[in-house]
C-alpha cells in the first residue's frame, strides 16, 4: 500500500508533526516508499477504506459523431461608418507587381545624405539672369542620368526567365507619378542626352497627361531606372520598391536645415566654425542580383557629386 507524503512524513515522528523536509533524493525516496507502513498509521487508513462505498458505475453519454460549429462574426465598426471601394484596374496591376517584387525580388539599400545649396543658388541663378525655371527634381533626375551613365552596372534590369542581367546604354528614367487612379511611372527617353530645361519641360508635359490619363502605353511602359521623390509632402527619407524587371529605383526625400561641423584641415590642424546646411537623404533600392553593395555605394557618391556640383550638369 503506498500513502501519500503527508501521512508519511506524520509517520515518521511520534508527535505526527514534521518541523522540517528532508529531501532524500532518487534512492532515498524509493527506500521510504518500499519500507512498511507502521500499525498505528495503516489501521486507520484501512477503516477509512473499508467505510468508503464503492461508488455506482455512471453511465457514459454517447458523443456525436460530428459537431458543427457555426463561426461567430464580431463586426466592431457597424457598416454605417465605413465604404468599400473597388480597387481600379491599375490598383489590381500595382498592387500584383509590387507585391511579386517584394517577394521575389532580393532588395537591398543604401542611403546618402547631399547637400543642396549649391543647386539652390544655381535655381536663383537661372531665373533672375536667364528667366529660367528648374526644380530640384529636374537636377536629381539629371544627376542620376549623369551617375548612370558613368555606373552603367545600376541601369539594368533582370530576366527572370533566363536568369541574366541586361544593361543598356540608353539611360531611360521612370518618373513616379501620382494620380488620382494610382502611380504611374512615365518614361523620359535618353534622360542623359537632355538639358535641365528640357527634362522639365518633358517630365510637366508627362505629368500633366498621366493626371488625365492620356499617356500611351508605351510611355509608361518600360524604362531602365525609377525615381521617385516625395519632397514636396514634406517627407525627409523612405524606402521604394523596385519596379521589376529594373534594377534599382531612388527614392527622395525633401530638403532639411541642419548644423554641420565646420571641417579640419588635416595640414595645419585649423578648424572650420559649425555652419548650416540644407541636405536630403536619397535611398537607392536595388536588385542584388544585378547590383551589389560596392557598386550601389560607387553610384550613389557619384550622385552626390553631380548634386554637390550642379554646373556639371551643364556641361
């Protein structure tokens, strides 16, 4: 007969009353539970048995078989206070591209800080002696044709069939644009070719088409790199997602005031005073199956120094 702890730590004193356990371990314990139990404690515990009545067999209910579960539908928001809207035809196309780019496209990123100051000055430049009127969009797309030009590994693409990398001499640049069905991406052809006044006369007239839908398809079709810039809503850095089968795609953000230290020269130890500067941060997304880390950061200093320098853009 085996007792439970309590009656034999009882058993074990003559008061019944056990101050202290004493943990005898895996041997001790099996030499306790195979000792008898003495005739003072076995005495009582057999009466208890005996008077204890059987208890009567209950009879088992049958299950069924099958249970149906009707879910329960919790609607927290009543269907007064919201709309469903059909998602338009280029919605249902966006969100199948990109949700294939995202999962099968291997992004990576890097980002850079540029100064803009310079291209401020030249912008005022431009319009007070020459009544001509750039944006700092129109310099980053040139820049970039410039830096692609130079780093032609960034402006490929990926065949996913034949598993190869394309790249093209034509800088062909994607210009995101919003309207009111969805973005849109029109093409500026040979963007490296072009003057600063005619990438914004050519990305206003392809904006203006793509708000009214009049693009053709083969204007926004295509293209060998994707800028998109989201300065002008007041947005200081993000990250874009690659427009397959391109490469890479530039996301922008807006300008921002900030205190730089002033530079040491390392020849004379002079040190210059903190000024203030007006940078943005660009994030290159790429395809790290036509671009890798090295070559991502070579493009992305050359961009830098196209920006950092914008008269070279007027070469």
């Amino acid at each position: 007969m085996v007792l439970s702890t309590a009656v034999r730590l009882a058993a074990s004193r003559p008061s019944g009353r056990a101050s202290l356990i004493n943990f005898l371990g895996k041997d001790g314990w099996a030499a306790r539970l195979s000792a008898s139990v003495p005739a003072a404690v076995a005495a009582p515990m057999a009466a208890l048995t005996a008077a204890a009545p059987a208890a009567p067999p209950t009879a088992t209910k049958p299950v069924a078989s099958s249970i149906n579960i009707v879910p329960e539908t919790v609607t927290t928001v009543p269907p007064s206070m919201y709309q469903d809207t059909p998602a338009s035809n280029m919605r249902k196309i966006i969100s199948r591209r990109l949700t294939e780019s995202k999962s099968t496209v291997p992004h990576f990123y890097t980002s850079i800080e540029i100064p803009l100051d310079n291209i401020l000055s030249l912008r005022k430049v431009l319009a007070k002696e020459f009544d001509t009127k750039v944006s700092v969009n129109d310099f980053i797309i040139k820049a970039s044709a410039l830096a692609l030009r130079d780093v032609p590994e960034v402006n490929g693409t990926f065949d996913a069939k034949t598993q190869s990398q394309r790249t093209f001499e034509s800088v062909d640049i994607s210009v995101a644009v919003a309207t009111p069905t969805g973005l849109i991406t029109p093409i500026v052809p040979s963007t490296q070719r072009l003057s600063l006044t005619d990438i914004s006369a050519k990305v206003k007239d392809l904006a203006t088409r793509a708000r009214d839908n009049k693009l053709a398809p083969e204007e926004f079709q295509g293209g060998t790199f994707t800028i998109s810039n989201l300065g002008m809503f007041g947005i200081t850095e993000f990250s874009a997602v690659i427009n397959p089968p391109q490469g890479a795609i530039l996301a922008v953000g807006g300008g921002e005031r900030k205190i730089v230290p002033g530079r040491v020269n390392i020849m004379t130890g002079e040190k210059e005073k903190p000024r203030i500067e007006t940078t943005m941060t660009a994030r290159l997304s790429a395809d790290r199956r036509v671009v890798d880390e090295a070559t991502a950061a070579v493009f992305m200093s050359t961009l830098k120094e196209y920006m950092s320098q914008p008269k070279l853009m007027m070469l």
